[in-house]
C-alpha cells in the first residue's frame, strides 16, 4: 500500500499555527490581562481576577482556519464575589465589567457573545475572554442565556493533555488533522460538530498506527461505527452533560454522512499501491491545502509505490 505518512507530515505543517501567530496571541492575550487587571484594581477598586488559557490552544490542537481568523481563549476568574452565591451579580453585569475593561484596547469595539467578550484584532485574529467565579469548589461560567452555569474548562484540557501522556502525541496530531477536516467540510456543508466534540469523538476511538495516514483511517472508521449507532457524546469531565445535543439532528445526519464517506475515502487511500492516486483520495477530503498530488511523479512507479512489507526497512506498515 502507498504510504502517505510523509505527506500528512507536511499537511501537519500547513495546518499548525506559525509561531509568529503564536507570539501574536500571547501578546494580546498578555495586555489584555494587564488591561483588566488595572480596571478591576484602579476604577472598581475589586480583587484583581486570575486568568487561565483554555481550548484548543491549552490542548495544543489548535490549527489554521480556512477563514484565516485565528483565536486564543483565556478565562478570566473572578476573585471578589464572595461564597454567597446568591448575591452574585447577573452574568450581564459581569459582561460590563470585562467589556469596559478592554473598551478602547484595538480599533474595533468589543464584541459580546453570551458566554465571553471577544476583543478583535486587525490582523485577523481575535481574544476570546469568558468570565467565572467559583463556589463550593466549581467553576462557574457567566452565560447571558443561560445564567451563572457550571463549566470547567480547565478539567478539560488536563483531561486531554493526560490522554496524550496515555495514548502518544500522535492522538494530538490525529486531532488536528480531524478539526482541519471538519473546517474544510464546513465550507459546503453548513455547521459542522464542535472543536470540543471533535476532540472527544477522536479521543474515544483513536487507534494507534506507526503511519498517521493509517492511524486516521483506522480512528475514523471506529468514529463512524460508533455514530452510526448511537450520537451520543458526553462530556469528558460529566457524564452527565451531552454536549452532542448542541448540534440539531439535521446537522448529525450530515456529519454521519460525511464521516461515513470518510471512512470510505481513507480505507481506499491506504489500500491505494500508487502514491500519487491515494494522495488524490485524501486531497478530496482536505481540501486544496493538503499536499499537492501533481507534484508526485509517477512515471517510476517502483520508487512512489509501497513495497511489500515485509522488505521495508522504515518500519512503516499497516
């Protein structure tokens, strides 16, 4: 079979965000801290909040979007309201507080979404601030649509980050190449399941290959096994919470399709012998930034197609 590994190892590449973007959210990220830190000190005259990074980019699975807007989550803990959960104020009020804070701070106004502020910046990325208070030790998010609600976004990243450790760094690289899918099916086919629920599908069914072609193909057969009987899927921190209810059954019905051709599609690619026709396999599914298969030669078939396994001396075999 052909062997592709290399050509994800570049589709790694393409889809990871460059360092410089990297610096460019961690420097918002930091001013921003020092922007609410002056408010709450200087003007509320409040206990100065905590901050702690969340998401994708904690998890280290964030990737370029095709929309070129890129994003940093970073929760803001509030420290002055005290245990009497009762007289807390409503997560409006705490909105106002975090909007005023960052008012002024880059060209454009803030932008309020019911569970953070989004400061947005020119250079095509933005600081996502979702705000939290604890009590009784549980965090709790200020939802403006759903009230004070139990959420803990840090549970989750070490949730991941521990998997990593169990399963090896290639469940991080599978994630990534699974959320550069999803953002390439959105293009044509509407809302797609959350970067969340993505994490937590491949988490669940991820099979280990040396090769993360066969890796991906083995990983999204489990998925589609899985879904095809029953889309459920919990949160990884409460089971309780079906955090594939956030999505309607229309919007399941396409992705179990889509995942469906997935399986498909990727079984074809790594049963393929020739390098350049299992390429175009996975370039049907990736999108026009996964590895240009016109640049494979070929003509000398003996050198783009797998030998028998058992005459490799890369290691790499199904």
């Amino acid at each position: 079979m052909a062997d592709c590994h290399d050509l994800f190892e570049k589709f790694l590449e393409e889809i990871t965000l460059h360092d410089s973007k990297k610096l460019n959210l961690i420097a918002a990220r930091d001013a921003l801290r020092e922007k609410i830190k002056t408010y709450f000190r200087d003007k509320k005259k409040f206990s100065v909040p905590k901050f702690h990074g969340q998401g994708s980019y904690m998890m280290r699975t964030v990737v370029n979007p095709l929309d070129g807007e890129y994003d940093i989550d970073d929760g803001v803990y509030l420290q002055h309201l005290g245990e009497d959960k009762s007289r807390w104020p409503s997560p409006s009020e705490a909105h106002k507080w975090i909007y005023e804070a960052v008012d002024g701070h880059t060209n454009e106004k803030p932008f309020e979404k019911p569970t953070c502020i989004r400061v947005i910046y020119v250079s095509n990325y933005h600081v996502d601030l979702p705000i939290y208070s604890s009590y009784k030790g549980d965090y709790y998010l200020a939802d403006k649509n759903s009230g004070w609600r139990i959420s803990d976004p840090k549970s989750i990243t070490d949730w991941f980050v521990e998997k990593v450790g169990e399963k090896g760094e290639q469940l991080r690289n599978i994630v990534k190449y699974m959320k550069a899918w999803v953002d390439n099916q959105a293009q044509t086919n509407g809302k797609m399941p959350s970067s969340l629920i993505i994490t937590k599908l491949v988490t669940d069914n991820f099979v280990s290959r040396v090769r993360d072609d066969v890796s991906l193909s083995k990983t999204v057969a489990s998925i589609d096994q899985l879904i095809s009987q029953d889309f459920t899927v919990n949160n990884p921190i409460d089971n309780a919470e079906i955090i594939s209810d956030r999505i309607d059954a229309n919007q399941k019905e396409v992705f179990k399709r889509l995942i469906k051709k997935m399986a498909e599609n990727s079984e074809s690619a790594i049963k393929e012998e020739n390098k350049k026709k299992a390429c175009t396999v996975w370039r049907k599914e990736f999108g026009d930034r996964f590895y240009d298969c016109n640049q494979i030669r070929d003509d000398k078939g003996a050198l783009y197609t797998a030998a028998p396994a058992l005459l490799r001396n890369d290691a790499r075999s199904a």
